[in-house]
C-alpha cells in the first residue's frame, strides 16, 4: 500500500482522543472504539438524539446509490474517498454482488482505518480492490497513485463517492477545489455521489451537534442545499436530484418512516457530462 503524505496533521491512533470514524463506528453498533469514543457520541446523542438513525440511513443510501450505479447505470469502477471503519457490507460487497468484475479503490488517511484495511481488499474472482492510506487533501496524489492507476481504468467511466467525508473538510481547506480536482480527471459518464450534514431542517440541534464535535478537536461544518448544489453545479443530476439521504429512492420502510430533520443529511448523485 502506497502512503500518502497528508497535507494536514495526520491522526494518529490515540485511543483516548475521540476520533469521528469510531465515532461513526459507534452509531453503526460496531466494536472498533474506545471510551473516548464512545463519550464524545453520547455527547452529540443528547444535542441531537436521531444521530444514529441519521447514520444508518447514510449507509443505505450508499447501498442504494452503488447499486443505482452497477445495475443502472453501467459503472463497474469505483473511487470511494474517506471509506471509514469498514462495516459490511462494504461498497464492493454491494457493487461486486451486480458485476463481479468491479473494481474498487478505497481512500482513507486513518490509521485504524489502514489497520482494518484488509477487510476491504477481499474481492471477487473478477473483481479488484486496492486500499490507498492517504488524504482527501492531496487530490494529485491520489490521482497520480500506483493504486488508482492500476487499479481503475481511467479512460473509462468511474463513480467517486464522498460519503459522509465532506462536512468534516472546512471551507478554508477548498472543499470545491479538491473535490473539482478529482472530477478533472476522469471522463465523460463519470458520477459523483456525495452526502453532507445539514442544518437546513434541524437548525438548532446540527449547530450544537457541530460544536460538539469542534469542541473535541474534530472539525465540522453543516452545509446548506445551496452549498452542497455547488458540488454538482458542472453535472447533470440524477434524479430526484439533492434530497435528504433516505428519500434517495427508498426501498425499505426504515426510510420511509423517517422525517428529514431525523437525518439532515443532504444526498446527491450527479454524472459528468
């Protein structure tokens, strides 16, 4: 696995700082966290109590959105950037269930993240995965990496996800820019998937829910409907275009039964023209 020098501090595996893909990992009921982990999510469980529901239906718009891909629209090459703690089933499970041949790179510059890599590099016969430790920061890098570029063809379409990565990337880090960065490099029929916390419908509780993470050394900015639009403004949206994570084409009452202040999260997938 190639390494990616980080253009911010990198995170170092230190159980007693909270760190926001443990914290994630929490929501989600898995085991790759500690106390400190655990403390920080209780604190944003009680300034914004649906956090949880609000973190499973991130998830399955990502199921929903890669199998949109394979099955709909054709896409058998995946760059999925801040992967996180692995949870099954991973992007390639989904994807390499519909097109055994798929292949996927995953990005991450986590440590415990690259520690339970090996869990994302299991692929089909046909398929391929490769695991790059590096940052979303250095768009080049992960462009330029022996993990992109031997793994993923990039004269053909590829679908970049950005799941739940964008709000933890301030403005003064030029989101638009590194996410502008990645898209430039690959071709026509190529799709962006993106989801980013909002506090369009719970105003209140995402800012005290931002000040907590902030408080704790994470950083955090909610962003508008506006904003998030600003992602996708040079693509052609897929319908129904940017709406709340679960009514992403729902395909299970979890969804359905949800209200969007329970999950603020703006979700969008958009294709290159």
């Amino acid at each position: 696995m190639d390494h990616c020098p980080s253009i911010r501090p990198r995170n170092q595996l230190q159980s007693a700082v909270p760190h926001s893909a443990r914290m994630y990992d929490y929501y989600l009921e898995g085991k790759d966290n500690f106390a400190a982990d655990r403390e920080a999510a209780e604190a944003a469980v009680a300034v914004f109590p649906y956090i949880a529901e609000a973190a499973r239906a991130n998830r399955r718009f990502l199921h929903r959105v890669v199998r949109y891909l394979a099955r709909d629209a054709g896409i058998d090459q995946f760059l999925d950037v801040g992967t996180g703690i692995p949870t099954s089933p991973n992007l390639h499970e989904v994807s390499q269930a519909l097109v055994p041949e798929t292949a996927v790179v995953y990005v991450d510059n986590d440590p415990l993240v690259l520690a339970h890599a090996r869990a994302l590099l299991p692929s089909s016969p046909q398929g391929r995965t490769a695991y790059l430790d590096c940052d979303l920061l250095d768009p080049e890098r992960i462009i330029t990496s022996d993990e992109v570029r031997q793994t993923l063809d990039l004269s053909r379409p590829v679908a970049l996800t950005l799941i739940a990565v964008l709000h933890f990337v301030p403005d003064e880090a030029d989101p638009l820019g590194v996410v502008g960065r990645l898209l430039d490099e690959l071709p026509s029929g190529s799709y962006l998937a993106l989801s980013q916390m909002t506090a369009d419908f719970a105003e209140e509780s995402i800012g005290l829910l931002a000040e907590t993470y902030r408080d704790r050394g994470i950083a955090a900015q909610p962003r508008s409907r506006a904003e998030v639009a600003k992602f996708v403004e040079q693509l052609e949206l897929v319908e129904p275009g940017i709406v709340a994570a679960h009514r992403w084409r729902p395909d299970t009452d979890l969804d359905l039964g949800l209200r969007d202040e329970q999950v603020s999260v703006w979700a969008v997938l958009a294709r290159k023209p």
